[in-house]
C-alpha cells in the first residue's frame, strides 16, 4: 500500500471518529467563563485551514444552540451552522448562558444583564482568535441575537457582521405592539406604565400578577438593562462590513425593520429571502408556518445560506498576497 494511500485511509477514519458529515465535521468545544462553561459545537468545513469562522448568538428566549426551545424545535441555527460550513465557512453555535448545557452557568436572574450575553458572545470570538485552525473572525445574530452581535462586534475584533430577521426597533417597543392585541386595556395601560419606569431605569414593586410573567421583579434588572440599546443607533456605529438578512414571510419581524436598519449603516448590504419565515424556513401559508417551526426534517431557505455565504466569503477570506 502507496504511503498517499495510507494517508487517506488514515484521514478518513479520523474524521469519521470526529463526528465527519459531508458537510464537514461537528466538534464540540467549551468556553470558560467566572460563572461556570458555556458549551457550543463547532461546525468545520472539510476543506483546508486555516478557514474562516463566524460565532452565531441565537434570538430571545430559552433558545440553544440549535435554535429550539422545549416547545419549538426547528434546528434553524444547526442548519445554518451546517450549511456555512458546506461552503467553507466554519461557524459556532453555542447555548446561551443558563439554557440548555450552558444552564449551570447562568447567575440568579436579579443579576442577568443584556450586557453579560454581548460579553459572553465578546469572549468567544476570542477565544476563536487564539485558534490557529482559523483566520478571520466574523458575527451572525438572528433575531435579538443580532442586537447582541452589534454590540459585540464593537467591543470585539470581527472582521464582519451578518444579522438575520434583526429588529430595527427598541425593545419597548417592540413589546408594546405585541401586548396591543392580547392584553384588556387596563391591563394594556398597566403594562405602558411598567414600560415607561423601566425605560427610565426605575423598578416596579407591584406588577399585576397576570404580566408577572413578563415583568417579574427579579427580571426586572435585565429589562432596564435591555430598554438602553436603540439597534438604529448601533447599527450605525458598526465599521465592518454588514450583512442584513430578511425574509419576506416573517411574522415576527417585517421587511421596513430591514430596511431601516440598512438605511442606518450606508455601508450595509440588504438581501431580502423571498418567502423565508422568522426560523429562515419557507413558509407562505399559516400550516407552512407552523411546521417550520416544529419540523427540524424541514430545510432553511437555500438562498439564505447562499447569501450570507457569498457575504462572509468576500468579507472574511484572506485573498492570497
């Protein structure tokens, strides 16, 4: 037997043991932190290195590394980390800060601030920078994962930033059209009132019991600490390369939170998926909708992963000198 031979054999059997798919390789990797270890996967191209890789910080929510919660599993982030990796880009997903196998990590909820998942996301990319196995470094936020990677990426050194179905708008407000059509209107008013003392930085002892699900003393903290940030406003601040993705059957976020944010950076690239839902899943009927958000055996939208590909490809690979 040729020693090439032997080479590829051995290779082989290498990657079959790592977990080897063809996409490339899925590896699990750790990250230290004062609090206890948040635990991720890396998604790794089967192409040479060193490779580019991008971290990717999941939306609201009990959400995991994969993009499910205990109720909606869909493996929208799994999917995309897999597809990225198909064209030779690798990506990490990891759990958030107490969900899922990071839950050991998580501080009591009075001491959660928005801050801690930006700093969270601010040490992985380093943590990705002192790898050899990768050359440049870039940020992919879904839903409010991409308020958290434009904060992120003005701490950390990122060489570009893709949100995908990225409000444009604050927190409040958000909230606020939401509850619109599902809360009675002394509730409705209760609920502004909470809004407006959270937004200016005050506390609120005696929320009514039926939005202690939301206004809860103890998460409180945390909502101050998210009411602060205007994503136009960091939009605007952000020197990399930008990427905002939208799909056009979304119906937690629209196509105008798109265009607003990519009207607030000039720099910024705007692709709009057509029928893509909130989950990057086709979905053009109200049973599309729901199966995309509890059939992980469904597809993301090819043309998604195309474009943030195509993106990531000219923002991050390192043109040979």
């Amino acid at each position: 037997m040729t020693p090439r031979r032997v080479h590829v054999l051995v290779g082989a059997a290498v990657l079959a043991l790592m977990g080897a798919r063809a996409w490339g390789i899925e590896q699990h990797i750790q990250l230290e932190t004062t609090t206890g270890a948040l635990e991720g996967t890396l998604d790794l191209p089967n192409g040479p290195v060193p490779c580019p890789v991008v971290v990717i910080i999941a939306g609201s929510g009990p959400t995991d590394r994969d993009g499910n919660q205990a109720l909606m599993k869909n493996d929208s982030l799994k999917l995309l980390g897999q597809g990225l990796a198909a064209q030779q880009i690798a990506a990490l997903r990891y759990d958030k800060r107490g969900i899922a196998a990071s839950a050991a990590a998580m501080p009591r909820e009075e001491d959660l601030r928005f801050e801690t998942y930006v700093a969270d996301a601010v040490q992985w990319v380093a943590r990705l920078r002192r790898d050899a196995r990768f050359s440049r470094v870039g940020l992919v936020g879904h839903s409010e994962g991409s308020l958290i990677g434009m904060l992120a990426a003005q701490q950390a050194k990122v060489d570009a930033f893709v949100s995908v179905a990225g409000s444009s708008r604050a927190a409040p407000a958000v909230i606020r059209d939401q509850l619109y059509t599902k809360l009675a209107p002394n509730l409705m008013t209760r609920s502004n009132q909470i809004l407006d003392e959270l937004i200016a930085g005050r506390t609120v002892p005696d929320a009514p019991k039926e939005l202690a699900a939301l206004y809860r003393p103890s998460v409180q903290p945390y909502l101050i600490s998210l009411f602060k940030y205007d994503p136009l406003r960091e939009m605007a601040t952000l020197k990399v390369p930008v990427l905002i993705v939208q799909g056009t059957t979304d119906l937690q976020i629209t196509v105008d939170d798109a265009k607003r944010l990519a009207a607030a950076n000039r720099s910024a690239k705007l692709r709009l998926i057509k029928g893509m839902n909130h989950v990057l899943k086709h979905a053009t009927s109200p049973a599309e909708q729901q199966a995309a958000y509890t059939d992980p055996s469904l597809p993301i939208e090819a043309q998604a992963v195309k474009e943030i590909a195509a993106f990531l490809t000219t923002g991050l690979v390192r043109l040979e000198e």
